[in-house]
C-alpha cells in the first residue's frame, strides 16, 4: 500500500473520530479559549518551552488536530502559529476555536507531505506533539518537511510518547495480561502497520465501525536519524516516566519504562 493510500485512509478515520471526540470530549473548548490565556498544555511541556522562549516567535503544528494546542502556544507568548492536519473535521472545529479565542492563528487542512513552498523558511519554531509521529508512513520525508519549513536556526519541539510503549499492550487488546502488564507483546522494530477499524476515540473509549487507520512503530533511531540527516542538530533529549498517551497510566506508578520524551533541535544556519 502506498503512501497516499494509507493517509487517505486516515484522513477518513480521523474525519470520523473528530466528530466523536467532540459529543465524547467534556471540557467545553469553546468556552475555555474565550477566556485569556487558556492553555491545555501541561506543566511539564509549558517550562520546556518557557525555557526555549516563545515570544514573537511563527510558530507551525503539524498534525495539530482540532487547534487545542495551536491556541495554546499563542496564549503563552508566540506571535503567531499555523496548524497543519490532514482531517477536515478536526480543522472546522480548529477554526471554529479561532473565532471564539480571537487568536493570532491559521489552520490549514492538507496532507503533510502537501505543505506547500509557500511556508517554506517561515517559522521560527516547529510543534509536534502527542500522537503526531505514529500516522507517518514516510518519517524521512516528514522532516525534510519539517526543515523546510524551519527559518534558518529555527527551533524543533517535540513532546511525543516514547517509542518503547509501542512493545507493550494496552489494557483493551487481546494481549494484555493483568498479572504481567510489562509484557512485551510486539517488536520494537516491527515494520507493517497496526491497521485499525475499531474507532479512534482515545476520548469516550468507545469502539465502532471505522475507515481503516494505519499507524506505526517508530524507533527511535529512525526518529533521530531523520531529524539529524535534514540538517537539524539535536540539542537536548529528555526522557520520562509519565504516559500523556492516557493509554499506560496503570503503569506509571512502577516507574519501570521511559514513557515520553521531549526532543529539542535547531536548524543549522548552513
């Protein structure tokens, strides 16, 4: 299956959980990004990039969703912020966030691998987060986007779950094991896609008849090694014991796995 298949795929699947979320989702957005200075960012994220400095800064989310995060980043201090993602639905409600937040943002609904030169060298920062990396079938082309986009010493933020949870079950599937949570159910150099027609709603928990979605384990070292060969130096990588996928919570308390990360990096200026 080709590349353009499989996001296609997902942009039919994620047309149709966007609409779930938002009946399932029980914090009101629209009223939260009418009052200043709402953010939906956590703590832990807010101080990374309190420490890079945001302020006056264009800013791009890819893969943004519905803008939640987006708005955010302008809350906290940035200029200005675009927000890439391929579903139409997630993008209407992003707009619609917009409005109501009277927020200095753009929200575009286009394929990533479709983001055009007209963005090219115009952002001082790149945001990705939580859930963004798995749906890319072509990590090597994502960030030659990535740099692309990047002004010369422009600033990459990653804030992702960690590729390791991708070995163990989560406590709806088949392979869970209550007596062993830690078990290792998968490779981590697993190299098709889990395809998915059960639903995408990591919001209700709720399970339907869905489009196919195609998502994938992605080591690390291809994480890396496609950061590092479009011309980004890596300039700090954090790991930590906190799942912000809200798929592994039970095992947090063990403290035994690296759940997430952030990644920091800047364009070289050659």
């Amino acid at each position: 299956m080709d590349l353009r298949k499989i996001t296609e795929s997902n942009r039919e699947a994620w047309n149709q959980a966007s609409l779930i979320h938002q009946k399932n989702r029980k914090l009101n957005l629209r009223e939260e990004f009418a009052k200043p200075g709402f953010s939906t960012l956590d703590q832990i994220e807010t101080e990374a990039l309190m420490k890079i400095g945001l302020d006056g800064k264009a800013i791009a989310q890819l893969s943004c969703n519905n803008g939640r995060e987006t708005l955010s980043l302008v809350n906290l201090g940035a200029e200005s912020a675009v927000g890439f993602d391929i579903s139409d639905e997630a993008i209407k409600e992003a707009k619609n966030l917009r409005e109501v937040s009277g927020l200095n943002c753009k929200f575009v609904r286009t394929d990533v691998y479709d983001i055009g030169e007209e963005y090219f060298g115009k952002f001082d920062l790149v945001y990705i987060s939580i859930g963004a990396l798995c749906w890319l079938p072509d990590l090597a082309k994502f960030f030659e986007l990535v740099s692309a986009i990047l002004k010369s010493d422009g600033q990459l933020f990653i804030y992702e779950a960690h590729p390791v949870l991708n070995m163990i079950a989560e406590t709806d599937e088949s392979e869970f094991d209550s007596e062993n949570p830690f078990n290792v159910c998968c490779s981590y150099f697993k190299k098709e896609p889990w395809i998915t027609t059960t639903g995408l709603d990591y919001i209700g928990g709720t399970k339907y008849d869905s489009k196919p979605s195609y998502s994938f384990s992605q080591p690390l070292g291809d994480i890396l090694n496609g950061i590092i060969s479009n011309g980004i130096t890596i300039k700090s990588f954090t790991e930590y014991g906190h799942d912000i996928s809200e798929s592994f919570k039970h095992l947090e308390k063990d403290n035994k796995l690296p759940m997430s990360y952030i990644l920091t990096g800047e364009k070289s200026a050659n």
